[in-house]
C-alpha cells in the first residue's frame, strides 16, 4: 500500500515523499531514501510489515511518536496521522493514500498569467 510522508525540517520546509518501498531510511545523509535536514546522518528506519508501518530509530535522541517516547535503537508502530517528531524540531507525518489525495494540487502560472495544474496531463489535440 503506497503511503505518503511529509517531512518538516527544522527550518519549516516541507517535502512530500511516497513511501512505495517496505523498508525507507530516513536521515540527514544524502544516501538516505528521503533526506531530512536537522536530524542523525541514518536517523531512523521505516519498516512495511504486514499492513502496518513501524519506526526504528536510528538516532542518538529520544523521538516521539504520537504521544510515545521512543529511546535511541527502540521501534513503535508508526500510525497515519501521527506525527514523529525530532528534539531539532524536524518531523514527519505519515498519510494513508486515500488522505494524501485529498491535498490540493500545485498549481504554475504560465507566460499568458493562466493558472496551470501540474497534477493533471495538459490535454493535446491529435489531429
């Protein structure tokens, strides 16, 4: 089940990340999966596990997730949701599919100041 994070930096940039893998690291270190400012090089892992979403955490701080404390090497059911906050002030909150779909879409501007939605293919004449 496709599944989508929004990750919050320190800083308060957002990312929006699908999580189609079962197994996603998560860090400040660019080979990470999805890169997250402000938070251990390998911070945490997130596992796909038989219908469920569960955190490792990876980092040197203690995380919260929802309203549990999780210590450094300790794991916890990751719920849609709830957020996981770090002690930087990062976090990452996870979203089924179906609620993800509900965001609104992004929208651009072209040279003639019409709005243009990047979520939908622009529709072409094949005569």
């Amino acid at each position: 089940m496709a599944v989508k994070i929004f990750a919050r930096t320190p800083d308060e940039a957002v990312t929006e990340f699908w999580l189609n893998d079962d197994v996603v690291r998560i860090g400040s270190a660019a080979d990470c999966d999805l890169p997250l400012a402000g938070v251990d090089p390998h911070a945490l892992t997130v596992q796909h596990r038989r219908g469920d979403y569960y955190v490792f955490n990876r980092s040197s701080a203690t995380i919260r997730i929802g309203e549990a404390a999780v210590a450094p090497g300790n794991s916890c059911r990751w719920e849609f949701d709830h957020e996981v906050q770090f002690p930087s002030g990062a976090a990452l909150l996870l979203q089924s599919a179906d609620a993800a779909a509900w965001q609104p879409p992004s929208v651009e501007t072209d040279e003639f100041d019409e709005e243009l939605s990047t979520d939908q293919p622009a529709e072409t004449n094949k005569n």
